[in-house]
C-alpha cells in the first residue's frame, strides 16, 4: 500500500526532525499558550482544528484546571547574579508554579528546590498540576554550588480562568470503523518523551491525507495534553468511541533503541497482533510488553475498564528506561532523524496491515486447485520450488475458511503479511477466492 | 488479618515441636489406643470432638476393619537375649501384626523379618491392615548379625471387633462454606510424614480460634487415620461435602526443605492460585506438582472422581523424596521448630488470601478518577513514584471490572496480596470500589 | 494387540526391502504401466483391486492427464556414443517427456538439460505433467564433459488417452469409522520418497489383514499417483470420507534418521495424539512439525479446507530434508531393511492406540475402591511399591470419569498407553469399570 522507496518516505526522518526542532523550545504545559503555539505550527503541515474547553469544565472524576502561562523566572544569587533562568531551560521552573517575586535564606529556598543528586548534570522535569506550589528544577552540581545568604526569587506565571487547548485531525475513509493515533503536546523542551510522538503523528497525517481516497478505516488524530486531555476528549466524544477498532499512543519513538510494544488491555487485539507481526517480521530484537495500567501514557484512559478500547503504543525504548526520561537530556541530541524515521515506517507497516486484513473464502475449497494452468504455478513441480509467494498461495488456500484473516494466515505461516496478501490478490483475480 | 510479628506466630514452631515431642511415642495405627491417646493430648490445645465407628460398619467400598491394640514384642535369640523389642522402636513390629508367641528357626523367622538393604541403619515402617500377617522391621545391620538357631517370637496384640477413631473441630465462620484442614494420626513413631502435619494443624485450629469472630469461612480440621479415616468420613458426609470450597493436607511440613505444592484435581481452583501466588511471592525455591492420584495422602480419596473436591496440599520435600521417609529415620532430628513455623507462616499465607479474597467493582470506571484530591497519590507526578501500594491503586481500579479477584490482580500485576488488599481497601474507603 | 516378538515383525524390515528391491527399477509416473506393474507386485502380498480411470474424467478442479507410457531414451554424442540413456536410470528422462528423435546443436540441446550443480554427481527428478515438454536429467559432472558439436536425442515414449491407474484396499472391521493409509506409486527409482511408503502399507495391509476380525476400525490403504491421485480419490468418494476418523500418509520411512511427525491440519485430532504418544513414549529424539499446506504430500489435499480430515504423516528425515530427495542418490543404499522395520513397529504402535483406545467409566467413583480385596494390589502398601501397573491401576480408576479416554490418562501421567489400557481391563474384570 505503502511506497517505502518513495521520496516522502525515505526524506521522512529528516522531515520529522526539522518539525522537532522548531517544537522543542516552546514551553509547554497541559494548558496555555505554550500548547497553543506548538499546534498552530502543526496546522501548517496538517489542517487540524484547535478545541478550547473551559477552565472548570467537569471531565468525568476531574475538573478542567486553571489555565498556566509563564514569561519569565529566575533565582539571583546573594550577588544578584542570575543563576538559575528560565530562559535557558523552560525545566527550571516546577510545572504550573505559582507567581512569587521574593527573597528567601537559602534554607528556606532549598525546600522549593529539585534535583537528580544521581545524574548530577540534568535538569529534572516536574510539575504540581493539582496543588498550587512553585519550585524550581536545577541540575545537582548547581545545587552544590550555592552558598549561604539571601536569593532573590522571581517567578512571572499566572494561572487564571482559561482553557484546556487540544487538537484533533480526522481523515474520513470509506467507513466509519476509526484508528485512533494519540499524542500528547503537554511537555515543554523533552524530544523523545512527547515531542517525538507528535512530529510521527504530524507525518503519518500527511502521508495519510495522500491516501485519502484509499483508506479503508477513518484516522483520528489527538493532540492533547497527557492524562486530562485524553479525560476530557473521551468525556466529550463518549458515545462515539465505539468507533475505534484500533489505537496507537506515539511516544518515544525517536531515540535509537529497538523497538518495544505494549499491548493493549485484552492483549489480543488485531493491533496487538498486527504490530506484534511487524516486529517479527523485522527480524530485529524487540520487546513485547503487557498492559500495565500503571506505567503508561494514554492508554491508562483509553483502557480504562469503562472504555476496554484497542489501543497499544509501539514506541523504541520505553518511558521509564532511558535515563534521558524526564530530564534536560532527553534532548536534539538524544533523538535522530534516523530513529524517527525508521519508526514512521513501523507505524506504516502497522497501517498497511490494518487497511488490507480481510478475510477470504476459498472457492474451490476440496483439494488443491490447479494453479498451473491459472499461470499461478511453475509446472516443473519437482524443482525445489520455495519462494515465498508459491508458498503464499498454497497459505491463503488452504486458511481462506472463514475463520483465517490474512494475518491470521501470516502469523501461522510465518510469512510476510505482504506476501500473502498478494497470494491473496492473485487468487482473487483467478477467480479461486473472494472476501469473505 | 494476621500480625506475623505476634509472639504466637514467632512462637509457633517451638510450640509445634513441643507437641510433636509428645506425639512421637506414641504407637499409632489406622485404628486403636494410639489414636485415642493422640487425641485426647490434641485436646488439650483445640476442643475437638471424637468420634468412634463400629468396625464392619460399610463405608462405600470398604469396611471398618477390626480394631488393632498391642502392648509389646520382642525377638529373643537363641541365648534367650532380646534383640528386637517394640520398647524401643514402635516402628520395628509390622503394623496390625495378629499375636504369636512361638520359637521359629532362624530361615522360617526371616519370612517374617523386613529390612532396608540400601539403607542398612533404619527401621522400615510397614503394614498389613487388610490381610493377617505378623513380622518385625528391623534394621539390616541387625538383620546381618542373626546367626542360626532358635528364635522365640512374642507379639502381644489384639485384633478385636471394635471402632475406628477419629476427631474432628469446626470454626463456625460467617457463611457455609467451608475450608477442609486434614491430617492423619495413624502413624507410630515418625515425624515428617503425618505428625509434622497433625501439630500443624492444632496449631491452625488454635490461631483460627481467636480469630474466630472475623472468619469468613468454616474451617473443618479433620485428624484421621490415613485412607481408611478419610473414606470413612467422606462416606459419613456426602451430603455436606459440597459446603467444601477449598481444602489442604498437611503432612511433610517439617523438614528444611523447600515447599513443594501439589495441586487438586482440576489443578487450577481458587487454592491452587493462592498456594501458588504465595510461594512465588516468597522469592524462594519451590516446586510446584500437578495432582497424582498414586503418589499422595488424603486427596486421593477428597479429588477421587465422584467428589474432586479443590484439595490441594503444601509441603516441604515430598513423601518419596527424602529418604528418611517411612524410616525410624524421620525422628525428631529430621524436624526442626524452625521448619514448623516457616510452615505455619506460609499456611497462615494462604488463609489469607482465601479469607481477603473477593471481586470488586470499580465505581468510576471510566478513566481514571483523581486520586491527588482524596490524597491517594502524590501529585507531583513526575518523579519516579513506583512504591507498590501506588502501583496497586491503579491495578485494582483497571482490572477491578467484575471479572477479575483480588488475587487475579495480584497474580497478574506481581503485587503482594496484602499490597492489592490495601489498595482495594482505600479505594473503597475513598468511596471509588465496592465488593462486588 | 500385537506381538512385536513375532517372527512376521522381527522379519518385516527384511520383507520390505526385498519388495522394494523389486520395486525399485520400474519407471513409474502419475500414470501408465509402471503403476499396473507395482500394483501387479503388489497384489501378490496383498489382494487390492486396481481401477482405472479414464483420461478426460473431471476431477474437482482438475482433469485426468493422458496416459504416458515409455520405452526408451538415450542422447547419443557427436561421436554417437550414448552418453545419456534411460536404460540406466528411469530419472534420466523428464517425467512426461513428448517423443522425440532429432538432432540438436549443444546449445539448443541444453535448453532441455536440467542438473543439480551443488550435487554434481546426483542425477535429478523432474517432472512436467501438465506443460508438454521434452527434456534429460543428469548428473552435472556429466553435463561438464559436453562437447560442442551435434547430439542425437531420442526419446521413444507416448502421450496417449489412457487411464490413472491406482491401487485400494479395504479391511472390513466391526464399525464403518475408517482408518486411512495412503501412499504414492508414482515415482519411478527412488526408494526412501515414495516407494517405502509403499512397501510399509503394505506390510501393514498383510498384517492387519491376519488381524482382520479383531479389528474395531475399518482399514483403507490407496495406493495412488501423489497429489492427482488423491484428487482422483476424494472426487470418487466424496460422500464417504466422513468415515476417515484418523488418516496417516506414508512416506519417507525407510533412512536411518529420527521420527518426525507432521500434525493434521486441526493439530489436534487423535491421529495427533496418539503419534506424539508413541514418540514420546520412544525416548528417542524426535520432532514435530505443525501441518504446512505447502511443504508435504497427499495431507494438502486430504486437508484441504473442503475435507480438513484427521490425516497426519509419520516419516523418519522428511522430503525436503535430505539431500538424497528427489535424486538418484535415494536409492537401494539410502533405505534399510531396519529403517523399514522400525518404522513399521511405530506405525503398529499407533494403530494399538487407534484400536484400543475407549473411554471408561469408574464404577466406584467415589473415594478409591479396595484394590487389596480383589488381588489387585500389594496390601504391603508402605513399600516403595511404584509398579507401573499399580500406578495405571490408580490413574485409569481417578481419570475414568467420562471426559478421559485411556490415551488422555496415558498422556497425563506419562505412563505408557499398553500399561494404562492393561489396568484398564483388570479393572474392567473387577467390575470396577466399564467402558463408556
């Protein structure tokens, strides 16, 4: 379905990096403008529509909070020296940190401060979305450096009535049946963790648009903040999720490792399956992961025993194992455009599966039928004749019983689902099978 | 439910090999004065009742066989000096041996001589109950040393019309139904097999007993002689059997072993899960057997087609498997107090799960509710927050959906037990789970 | 149900051979007089009729070929030397070779050469059944040495409307459930592929036969053209393969390798059971291969969607593993008279458990009857009395409760089948089963 030769595919990596790069500065939050700002850059590459839902909306077991915004922070030493600026890493000021303009003893200062004492050089990531507080983030060794007397703290941020910002793109296809591709836009300057999931989420739009016509299944597109934006999205569109037969969270898909899935809550959904196939057929090392509701990005929602919905992540190194995680590391350095675009072309695999599993009946289903004579088969029978598409036919013959999708055959077989998709095809049009 | 750090827990072991010390003497067999004796030295800790069954009285496809006294035997050589004396080993005459007093030479006496050539210094432990014989167990050093000439031979037994004995203690818990607890007293002098799981078991009954007003369930302590005894009261309770949800033998729990659990006849009952999830949880060694209906104790008779009742069995090193088995080797050395009450703590263990066990339902099921505001959870949710009890919460709340038991999702998510109990219990407390 | 101290089976490996030594030189195809002159062989040993249908017939998806019938061929060189001829080996010539006689430059010739360059003194089989073609198979060290120059071809062979010849045999049992053995006559000398197959059916047709009024199943052996054949078969009989209840394909059975079982399609059929009952029990090394509908034999057709019926195939190395297959190299040297009767003790083996398992009903179904009282067991029951009979005894009266056949209990407590099904009819004598 899928050109992997094709410009677009092969120039996506570099694509999504330059996207990455123009995201990374922008500080962003679970509300403001820092949102607002990262999806109008996304609109010019995917006509997405912007939703504003009010501060004090009711979402199920939470209230739509206070909108942040931020301009400006810093802690001045005794010497009135700038020494920790929010200017230079929009991590240095604890998320949703309340304005304060004041001088504290450095005791009194320590108890707002945080660090990683055992990754010294990183900025830690951390926020109090629900209990009003201000702080700051600060690398160890700076820490270590500061000396008894008087700072000067200043934190220029409000949080007033406002809005919880999200986006959302849809692509309609032929049915009604919905993919569900989530992303979340709430993290300020960390690549793999967030923003890496936006930019494939950005890509996969545009090359789904391409395809437009073709589609089989309708793809919606989530741009939200983690956690209360996938609350507030399923509390809004509750008597349409039904809709979704399949669903990916993109996340951490950016960095260099091997890829990992994590399974959806009942873990045998056709996209467990099918990405499961992906990773098997690459042939490289991967992990397979089962749904923990507690380690996890979305699909804790999605998954939600009220909503039970078919949703996994296929990300490369997961959340919690790279130490860049939540951290000033997890920066342009720590994600490549070859990472990102090796994971688009998972994520297109994935795809590709989902729009072509069908399954087929067998119309000539006692015995083989005589594929030589259809041009299907090299007569000279005695050759030791195993290329993958002979074996293919014989496949989908012998499953195509109504109870066998193509991947289903795929699996069995361990043949490429490609291939027994053609084997499908030639079958099709020598009359021998029909879509079930 | 119950404090392991209690001086009766941390005491148990001692109190256990005490008693065992008492038991030990004792000969013991299917029916007889050894069994009163033990009982009524039993009732001393747990009030249990005796009760007597007429020998010839029909119990399904056996009768009450006659009842076996004895109050001595020996072997005298020729010179007239006693070289085999039941003073000394209960264990050296053949159990339910009928009396003889007569002088044999020394080739008609081996006929009724049984040794272990492979094992030269132990007394084996045999048996005819079900077809007259006499004979003498000794060790084959003894046996070695016989030189010829005239033995006299005296066993002073009876073997009379008279009754089968056995106890039995209810805990009224707060419904119907009912977990077994059953033991055998129809061993003479050996401690692992039979006596190690009879102190336990008093042991349970006199905890449970405190416990008495908290208990969910019935527990029924059963101390009978071994196949015959538990026949016989199957064949009593038919009708009441069905109240039995889950149930043990004890035997073999002395040792330094490592636990072995063999399981029921279905193999996968409630029983099985939680004998199973606690030895996993221990991190410790353990073998885990599927139901033999050869090899075994009492749940041959309990998992015997027409009941299969869920009787599972717990165990350190198993009956065949240590080589003092049915040996005058299996004595108070082989037992250690240390071995009971790392038992006793591991069946403490497993009523704890059978007695916390129960399926909730998460009463906010869609999505995740907020936990921060009912001071669940720490909000600032970034930091690498993976305490168990956190973990739980959200554990218990996924899967809490009606179809899966609090155990289910200590099994599923590798949480302790009383780790996912806790959490169930908060989140009821917070008004976000009801039992279902 | 079988002697396997019997001369008849101590000798079979002998017999075989010396039938598959005059197997061996007849050049046989899909069809044509090689086949009458095998089934004239064979009806000496086993008394099976042979049919023939006509060219043109209609088969399913296929059409009954014309027949080929062979008399010669040979390449003679520049010099007019034969340096090819199929008075040498019947493979020199390419199954289904049109006639020719005509001379050829070298380079138009060896567009009709085929050879096997990595075994480069193998003659190759090769076959065009359905394209009309001419052509030679030799060796590639022969091929090397051809000159330049022009070469004489003639092949004297016709391609005329005839027949499918094939061979059937039934064994008349007590019930119509049939048991399927069927093996291929259709490839001319090459011993382990095809013709041991052969020779094993029909020592088991020659034994059964001696068995035939003991036998619970009905016995059908086809001796039939590969692929064609079957077609042929399930066409003329379709309204009767509902009687297959277990099907087995023999081929590949004569080499010196280890078992190999290729599964029916469902994986889990009797036949399945029984096969992997008999290796395991065999301690040999062994493999099981999952049914594949491309790599194997007559199973693709019998297995096809259609029909799905319970055949399997035991083989020693199978077809595409040896480097001897489909060459001239599978030859008298390749096959064993012991690989033939090891391979026939297996396949009796299976067929025991085809006859003899039932499924049993526990007359005593609760608690264990008193084996003691009807001389069934030691009543020394504290011996280490671990007697394979004594432990069926036990398992069958346990498991006998209307859900387990003798081969499931077999399966499960990992004792032989002939141990199980022995207790089984003691207990049967005991009046403490009966069957189902």
């Amino acid at each position: 379905m899928f050109d992997f030769s094709d410009d677009f595919v092969k120039e996506s990596g570099k694509g999504m990096y330059s996207l990455m790069e123009q995201l990374y500065p922008i500080c962003r939050s679970i509300t403001g403008n820092g949102v607002r700002e990262t999806l109008k850059i996304l609109s010019k590459t995917v006509p997405l529509e912007t939703k504003e839902i009010p501060t004090g909306t009711a979402v199920f077991d939470w209230t739509i909070p206070k909108e942040w915004n931020i301009s400006d922070a810093y802690i001045k030493d005794p010497k009135g020296k700038k020494i920790v600026d929010f200017k230079n890493s929009n991590l240095h000021v604890l998320g949703y940190s309340i304005p304060v303009h004041k001088k504290f003893k450095l005791s009194e200062l320590k108890k707002h401060l945080f660090t990683l004492p055992d990754y010294p050089d990183s900025i830690p990531y951390l926020t109090s979305y629900y209990r009003e507080k201000w702080g700051f983030c600060l690398t160890h060794n700076q820490f270590d450096r500061l000396e008894d007397g008087e700072y000067e703290v200043h934190i220029d941020s409000s949080l007033t009535d406002g809005s919880l910002t999200f986006g959302e793109y849809v692509i309609k296809g032929k049915t009604d049946d919905e993919v569900l591709i989530s992303c979340y836009v709430c993290h300020p300057s960390m690549c793999n963790d967030s923003i890496s999931g936006v930019v494939l989420a950005t890509w996969l739009a545009k090359l789904l648009t391409k395809h437009k016509n073709k589609l089989h299944y309708t793809y919606r597109f989530l741009f939200i903040p983690e956690t209360i934006g996938a609350i507030t999205w399923l509390s809004l569109n509750e008597k349409n999720v039904h809709r979704i037969k399949h669903g990916l969270i993109l996340t951490c898909v950016g960095d260099s490792g091997g890829f990992t899935y994590k399974k959806s809550r009942a873990g045998n959904n056709m996209i467990d399956l099918a990405a499961q196939k992906v990773l098997t057929d690459s042939g490289d090392k991967h992990r397979i992961l089962e749904f923990d509701p507690f380690v996890g990005s979305d699909e804790r929602q999605y998954c939600s025993p009220g909503f039970n919905l078919p949703v996994g992540s296929m990300m490369r190194t997961t959340y919690p194992d790279f130490s860049e995680y939540h951290t000033s590391k997890d920066d342009l350095d720590f994600v490549t455009a070859k990472g990102l675009g090796g994971s688009f072309e998972q994520y297109l695999m994935i795809i590709n599966i989902l729009e072509n599993d069908r399954t087929y009946i067998n119309l000539n289903p006692k015995c083989e039928p005589q594929l030589g004579k259809r041009g299907l088969y090299d007569v000279m029978g005695s050759q030791k004749n195993h290329e993958e598409f002979h074996k293919a036919l014989f496949w989908a013959l012998n499953f195509s019983d109504g109870s066998h999708s193509l991947l289903d055959i795929s699996i069995r077989s361990s043949l490429k689902f490609d291939v027994v998709k053609s084997a499908a095809d030639a079958l099709c049009k020598a009359g021998l099978m029909r879509i079930k």
